[in-house]
C-alpha cells in the first residue's frame, strides 16, 4: 500500500466509515485514492468542490427481493443489487454479475472501479454494476429464465439507453441476456436495443463484443512490451479462469504468438505445455458448460489438471489474471517474480491483491490494471450501443479495428497521464488519474448535483 495525501485521507475515512465491513469497497477506494495526491495538489478546485467525496458517494444504490420458482416448484429469495454510481460522463454504464459471493460491498468495489475505467476508454459512458447472489450453475435453462425474469421486473423501472444500460459479468451471458431483454421488451413494449449491450447478433449485438475483453487485455499487455520494442511472440503466458475474459485472452495472445500454457476454475488448473487449445477449450465452456478438468481429458496425455491449485506456481513471462477479484496475492506475486515473469495485466476487476501489486512495482515488472487493460470489453459496449442508436451493425474487420484503435489509444494516454503526474511508467496512477480527471471536470461543469 502507498501512504494517503494529507487531504485524500479524510475522504478515505469516511468511506470507512460510511461503508463499514464492504472490505473490497475500501480495497478499491483506497487504490485509487492513493494515487491522487498529485492531483489534488495540481487542482485546489476539486478539492474545494469536494469531489473525491462525492465521486466516492453513489448516486444511487438499488436493492431488491428476487424471488423465483425451481423446477420442482420450491421457492427461493435472492437479493438484486443496481449501483449506479456515477453519470457525469454518460448513462450509468457496467454489467450484472450473477454470483454467491455477490454482496453490496462487491457491487459498490465494482462499480467504483467502472467509473473510472469506463472514462478512460474515452467513450461517453458513466459508471455502475449490479447483479445478485443467485447461483446460475447446475441450473436449468428454465430456472435460469425464470430468475431473470423475476430480477428484470423489478429492475426494469431503472433502467433505459439514455439511464442505465447494464451488460453481462460473471454468471451472465448470452443466455441470461437474452432472458433479461425479453421481459424488459416485454413489460415496457419497447424493442430498445440499447438498453442491454452484450447482446445476440440476431437481435441487436455486436461483432466481438462477445471477445472483446479478452482480445483487449490482450492488446494492452503488446502495447506495454511494445513500448521497450518487445511484444508477445514466442513467450509464454500463464492464463488463470475460462470464463469469456479467459477463452478470448487465449485466443488473441496465440494470434499474437504468445503461448497460453494455462487456464483455470474454482476447483484447480490445467497445464498444457504445448500450448492451450482454444477451439476445445471454447467446445468445453462455451458449448459443453463444462469444467477445465474436462479440457484436460479430452486433450489426452499433452494436459494435465492439478485440483486445487493456483496457475501462478507455474513458470511463465507474462500473467493474466482473468478469473476474479484477490485471486493473485502477495505469495503468488513472489513465485511469478522469482520464475522471472515480466508483465502482468488484469482481465478481471481487481484480481491482484495491493501486496501483490505492490511487489510487481518493486520488482519493475510492468502491471496493467484491469481499468486499463480489461477496459476493451465495456468500450466495446459503447460501441453496441452506437450501432443500437443508429440502427446499424458493423463489420467483424471494422469493429476489431475499432477496439484495437481504442486499447492504442487508451495505453498511451494511460502512459502518458503517469509521466504528466511524475509517475513514469506506472499504469496503477496513469489509469486512475486519467479516469478522474476526465469525470472530475465534468462533474465540476455540472455543478453541484
Ligand atoms: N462487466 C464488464 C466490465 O467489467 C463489462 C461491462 C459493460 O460492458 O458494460 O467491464
């Protein structure tokens, strides 16, 4: 952890207080304030505004019952959650994570990240996040509908393509979508597409939104190598999770001539030395709804699964974290750096621990947060929702060079922002200060609201 500028902690403080128990909250609170003591020095206007107070504030925090029928016709109750948090720069933009571990404080550390990483895309898009406990796996189809169902009618009332435009995260997919905007069209009578983004390609999705976040992280990490003249060909690359984040970094970081080795879930992690399959590994989630472990069998004797264990014990040049939150820690940060790892960037929201982050900062590794690096996905969202607002769909060529002109862009005025504030080469307060500037000026335009 980085100490706290004399004028940010109080702010810190209060979000403590405010806010007591939602640990990942403060986690992501604190990364960001942390790096904003130059700002606050160069901008007495923010201060006297109180702005990092009320960017720390949601604007609004939505939670509600959710309840629904199981096939055998027993009753349960989930909690939904909507956070929408900031909207100075656009309509509240992020997606709904379905999940156990789901809680207000998850929801709040995930919607305060998006703000910030939805501005550096430099899209017009404001931030927020929402979702519920629920637990979409070894449920049926029907069951799954049946939830969405019950959840977008309640959530319906808040939400709009000019209000609040939600979009998938973990547990949700092209399926829960597709559930959530047809009782959306359905209770309002409205085919507005762009209301949901990450939606199918017959009714309104886009081409390689599906990928983006994972050819995005993808970009970022070449942009960073690139910037020493280096790039990803002909190393190798550990890959943790197989989620949608995962299965597409594999991908691209293989186009690009990197060697994904790795890949993973909650109950361990597959080894494949000669390089992940991706087309299989895609048959297996995507196709199957199956576990990495099943991967590691079809692939015969060339993997192997080990229950229970981390990917990060495996050597490897770069680390993509892509599963979820404090899944790499200060320990596993060790082992990467003594196996000599050179970069790590974030697929996921805030995987890495600030230990962890920490000791890539020592130890000179180049570190791409997820605001930066996994900030491809909800661009790409922005770019849905331009197609859904002119009636029109793009190209594949087109829209991937859409993203690929985005991460570009993105990485140099990340890059650029930490050299400005005296932080060369650090993407941690790059990202978070070209973030806050941009909806901090806008917030400031708007006045006090
Ligand atoms: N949940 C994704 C994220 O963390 C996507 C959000 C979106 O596309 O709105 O960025």
């Amino acid at each position: 952890m980085r100490a706290l500028d004399e004028k940010v902690l109080p702010v810190y403080e209060t979000v403590l207080r405010r806010n007591p128990g939602e640990q990942e909250f403060h986690q992501a609170v604190r990364e960001v304030l942390e790096t904003l003591g130059p700002v606050v020095a160069k901008h007495p206007e923010y201060v006297e505004a109180k702005l990092l107070e009320r960017i720390c504030e949601p604007e609004r925090q939505i939670i509600f019952r959710v309840p629904w029928q199981d096939d055998r016709g027993e009753v349960h109750v989930n909690r939904g959650f909507r956070v929408e948090y900031n909207s100075a720069l656009g309509p509240y933009k992020g997606g709904l994570r379905f999940h156990p571990s789901v809680n207000l404080g998850i929801v709040k550390f995930l919607g305060f990240e998006q703000i910030f990483k939805n501005a550096v895309t430099g899209m017009p898009i404001g931030g927020g996040k929402g979702g519920s406990d629920f637990d979409p796996r070894g449920r049926s189809d029907a069951e799954v509908m049946r939830f969405c169902q019950s959840f977008m009618t309640e959530l319906h009332r808040f939400l709009g393509e000019h209000t609040d435009v939600p979009a998938g995260d973990i547990g949700v997919g092209a399926r829960e979508l597709g559930f959530l905007f047809g009782q959306y069209k359905r209770i309002t009578n409205r085919y507005e597409s762009g209301v949901l983004t990450g939606k199918g390609l017959s009714w309104g999705g886009a081409r390689v939104r599906k990928e983006a976040t994972g050819y995005g992280c993808a970009y970022f990490v070449q942009e960073m190598l690139g910037v020493d003249g280096r790039s990803l060909d002909g190393l190798d690359v550990l890959v943790s999770g197989s989620g949608n984040v995962a299965i597409y970094a594999v991908e691209k970081v293989q186009a690009l001539g990197g060697r994904v080795v790795t890949v993973s879930d909650s109950s361990g992690y597959v080894h494949d030395p000669d390089g992940i399959d991706v087309e299989l590994l895609k048959q297996v989630k995507e196709v199957d709804r199956g576990r990495v472990s099943d991967y590691a069998e079809l692939r015969g004797g060339r993997a192997r699964f080990v229950p229970d264990r981390q990917v990060w014990d495996v050597p490897g040049d770069v680390a993509l974290p892509c599963a979820t939150q404090n899944e790499l820690t200060g320990r596993d940060a060790a082992t990467l750096i003594a196996n000599g790892v050179i970069a790590v960037a974030e697929g996921a929201n805030m995987p890495c621990t600030p230990e962890a982050i920490r000791a890539f900062r020592e130890a000179g590794v180049l570190f791409g947060p997820g605001k930066a690096a996994n900030a491809g996905g909800v661009a790409t969202s922005a770019l849905e929702m331009q197609q859904n607002a002119s009636r029109d769909s793009w190209t594949w060529e087109h829209s991937e060079q859409r993203l690929r002109e985005i991460m570009h862009e993105l990485h140099r005025s990340v890059y650029e922002t930490a050299e400005e504030y005296g932080a060369p080469g650090d993407y941690v307060a790059g990202a978070n200060i070209a973030g806050f500037v941009r909806v901090a000026d806008a917030m400031l335009a708007h006045g006090l609201i």
